[in-house]
C-alpha cells in the first residue's frame, strides 16, 4: 500500500469514527466535520462509544504500528483527557503468527547457516507473537535452552510508512489549530518513532539487557537472562529461557512459600536502584515481561525479560526529579512549583500562585492518608492531569518513568495490598540525594568546574555587554518574528483546509462511480498537490 493510499485510507477510518468531532472549537472544526460526513462509513458511525473507546475501536482497526502509538498516548495525561488515555490503556498488542517456515527462513538468514547447525532442536509452535516479533523455544547444540525472536517479516517499510502518516497528520494539526503547540502533535510522534525504532532494533534490545544484567549481576534482587550475541543481529535475538511464575499469578506465588510482602518490597526496591544509583531503567515493566524466581522462597527475585524499552534520564532532568522528590518529602508545595518551572517544561507562561494552589489541593489531602494506604502512581497522574491544564509538558523519559512507576505500584499492590511504597522509598531515595547534593558531591563539583570558570573568567566583560546588547534589540526582533508566525499561520490554514478538503473528495471518488468519481478524483487530486505545494 502506497503512503497516499495509506493516508486516504486513515482519514476514511478517522471518518468512520467520527473522530474529526473530537476536535477542540475553531473556526475550520464545523467545515471538517461537514467533509466528515461526505465519507458514506461515517453515516452509521459508532453508536454507543465513548470518545476515549472511539479513539481506541480506530486504532485497533489501524493496525499494531497505530496501537502500540495508542499505548505510548496512554501515558500521555499530561497531553490528553484522563478518560482518553483511561481507554487507550485497553489496547491490546497481540497479532496472529506468521508461518513457521517463513520464521525458519528468516533465522537462518540472520544465522547465515541451517538452523541444525546452531540449534539441537527448535519448537515450531511459537511462545508468544506480537506486532514487532514472534518468540520460539529452542535449545543449542550444548543443551542450553534458549528462546529465539525473530522480527516479522516487512515490518521496516510498515513502521516507515505509518510513521510518515502520523507525521503528516500532526504537521497539518499544528498547522490547523493555533492552540496544537501546546501539545505539540509532531514531538509526540517523533518521540514515538524513537521508541517504535528501538524496539525493531532487536541488538539494541540485547546491548540493554546486557547492560542491565551486569547491573544486577550479583544482586539477590533481578535476574536478566545472558544474551547470545553471536547469534543477536538487528533481526534476531537469542537469549537463555528462563522458566519462571508470571508475576501476576499471586497464586503459584503462595504456593511456592514466597513472601508477598517481601516480593513487593523488592519490585520498589528494584526500581529505585535502576532510576537513582544507576540511571538506567527497564520501561516496560508490564506483567507479560516480569517473573518471579521458584528456587529461592525465602530470598525473592524477579526475573526480567524484553529490554527493548529502557529509559536513562539526563544530568538535568534526574536533578530536576531530585528536587521534586525532596519538596514532596518536605510538604515544600512552592518548591516543587518552581523546579517545575524552571524545568522549562511549560509551553505557556504559568501563574506560580494559581499553580501551587491546584497543586496543594491535590496533594494535601491523599498525604494525610496513613502511608500504606497512599498510592503514589494515582497522585503523579493526578499531578499530570493538573499541570495540563497549564500546558507544562514533561520529557519523553520523564512519561516512560511514569509508566513503569505504575506498573511496579499496581504489580507491588496486586501481589501485597498494604505495600509501602514510600517507606521502602525514601531511605533510598535519601541516601541517593545526599551523595548526589550532599557537601562531599559539592565539593567535588567545584572541583571539577573551577579550572574551566578560571579560564573563562576574563572573557566575562565581554559576554556580559553581548547579553545587554541582545536585550536592548529583543522587542523589535520579538516583534517581527509575531509578524512572521502570523503570517505563516494564515497560510498553513489555507492550504489545510484545501488539502482535507481534497481527501474528503479522494474519499467520495472511493465511494462512488462513473463521471462523478473522476470528476472528485480530479478536483481532490488537485487541492492536495496544491496544499503539499511549498
């Protein structure tokens, strides 16, 4: 399928569910959704839907490369509508497998050999299939069991393909809607082509996993199971199988003389080392991924697997978080207020007051509840919820953070409901500060820092009357660049409204026949070249 069948085809399907009438208010939504019921699909539309579930059926109905975007939106409640991403969460990524024969081909191509040769036996029944890769067991010539994924086939041109639709239906959203640059539809998809790309790289994934083992090499706590890099390409990975108790089976869990209490207690513990002492963090924690080791009952570990998404947070951004963390512990509501300002994470300008106000409504009451009892993922989220309304959108890691904070919370409270998170947290959480802030960490700071301040200190002079000479010359640039932005504004609208029109047309020339589908293939193909016209 062609990129512009492919875009023809999604506006049909954003049609279908009347998803153009989930549009904020502007002046061009009442004659998109008028070009919306050209569409014949859309005349019996979803009945009895929600916004979110009409957003979630259409994606569904877009294919994997759409759902698992539907799955990083999710996260998203700093962009979108609690009960949007509340049903985008729902999003299920399982797809049918592909032929074994094809999977055999395909191995021994990456292999460069026959499967015999490197494999003693090779189950054909694949153990899970998703929209990236199918996984199969096998075992190597030594006796060594091992699972093999192996990417699907075509996928490369799919994900290029569906990321330029994506791309082009958030460039002419921004366009279209003045107001979409604080939600920023473009970044959205470009830190989702991030993601999806890393997840088709299966020797990224194997160089994460490798790193994260020697992490936790000799910790009691997690367990990644070693990578056969010799066998690991961009298509294929091999890895020792690991036979554990899915973390969701409480049941075998009890059966096995594990303490939950303890289990919980080491998922928390587990998280804060990855995000504080190493910097590193598995961000797809989800129970499909997580499980737990029968052979040490009274000593429990997680076993880990699917590396592909993990997070690293920049020197900033983990000071950022740092200071966050401590005015939460201190009740410092200002505080906390300002780190996220000067984060720099506000697209608009925002009132400190009014801020802080939403925020201590928020948090006041849910910390006054005894600790076992607080639940930490709920209160970020209603965090996120607030700072939208203020257009404060955090960094993609800031939001995979988020992520795997409540899948650990909600995988920590299933397995023992009266878990502590922030008792188990924070004296790692505050040894964690005081090595990174404490006196010493200063000391060292300066240290490192004071050669290179010496050396730019008599070029200060200089730098200080540039500054003072931009400053003087900002309002008169300040004012041509409005002027500029006005004017490109108006044009990006014009030639929106004439390019969807033109896919309206290139839908009804779908639909219909004879002179009148050529005469609206025509006039439809027209307006589009106009509106891709530079």
């Amino acid at each position: 399928m062609s990129l512009m069948t492919r875009i023809v085809y999604v506006v049909h399907v954003i049609c279908a569910y009347r998803l153009i009438s989930l549009l904020p208010a502007h002046p061009a939504r009442m004659p998109l959704v008028l070009l919306q019921y050209l569409i014949p699909s859309s005349w019996f539309g979803p009945r009895g839907l929600s916004e979110g579930e009409r957003l979630r059926a259409a994606l569904e109905k877009l294919g994997p490369i759409f759902i698992k975007f539907g799955q990083l939106l999710a996260t998203r409640r700093d962009l979108l509508p609690p009960a949007w991403t509340d049903a985008l969460a729902r999003l299920q990524d399982q797809v049918a497998p592909f032929p074994v024969q094809e999977a055999r081909t395909r191995i021994e191509t990456e292999l460069g050999a026959p499967i015999d040769s490197v494999f003693s036996r090779f189950d054909d029944t694949p153990l899970a299939s998703a929209s990236i890769a199918q996984v199969h067991g096998a075992a190597l010539q030594d006796g060594t069991d091992v699972v093999v994924k192996i990417r699907r086939p075509g996928l490369g041109h799919i994900v290029d393909r569906d990321l330029a639709v994506m791309r082009f239906g958030a460039t002419w959203l921004e366009r279209l809607w003045a107001d979409a640059r604080y939600f920023r539809p473009r970044q959205v998809v470009d830190d989702y082509a991030v993601i999806i790309r890393a997840e088709l790289d299966l020797s990224a994934e194997a160089r994460n996993s490798e790193m994260m083992r020697r992490q936790f090499l000799f910790s009691p706590l997690l367990f990644i199971p070693p990578i056969h890099m010799q066998y690991t390409t961009p298509r294929m990975l091999v890895m020792d199988r690991i036979y554990g108790i899915p973390v969701n089976d409480i049941e075998r869990i009890r059966a096995a003389g594990i303490d939950p209490k303890v289990l919980a207690e080491r998922g928390v513990e587990i998280f804060f080392a990855q995000v504080f002492r190493y910097n590193f963090f598995h961000a797809d924690m989800h129970p499909g991924n997580i499980f737990v080791n029968p052979e040490h009952p009274h000593s429990p570990q997680y076993l880990a697997v699917d590396c592909a998404i993990a997070g690293r947070l920049g020197p900033h951004d983990l000071q950022v978080l740092g200071r966050m963390v401590l005015a939460v512990m201190r009740a410092d509501y200002s505080g906390l207020v300002d780190a996220v300002i000067r984060a720099g994470w506000s697209t608009a300008p925002i009132d400190p007051q009014r801020f802080e106000r939403a925020v201590r409504e928020i948090v006041e009451p849910l910390v006054s509840q005894p600790l076992d009892k607080l639940e930490f993922a709920p209160l970020v989220m209603r965090l996120f919820d607030t700072a939208r309304s203020f257009h404060i959108e955090a960094p993609v890691q800031y939001i995979l953070l988020l992520k795997t904070l409540v899948h650990i919370e909600g995988l920590g409270r299933s397995i023992y409901p009266q878990l502590d998170i922030w008792r188990t947290g924070r004296p790692l959480l505050e040894a964690w500060m005081m090595e990174a802030y404490g006196p010493s960490a200063t000391l060292r700071k300066l240290q490192a820092r004071a050669p290179e301040w010496m050396a730019q200190l008599p070029e200060m002079p200089d730098l200080l009357r540039d500054a003072l000479e931009n400053l003087r010359h900002l309002p008169y640039q300040q004012r041509q660049l409005e002027a500029r932005l006005a004017d490109g504004q108006a044009r990006h609208r014009r030639k929106l409204l004439g390019g969807l029109s033109g896919l309206g047309l290139l839908g009804v020339a779908l639909a219909a026949g004879g002179f009148w589908a050529g005469a609206a293939s025509a006039g439809g193909a027209l307006l589009v070249l106009w509106a891709l016209r530079r």
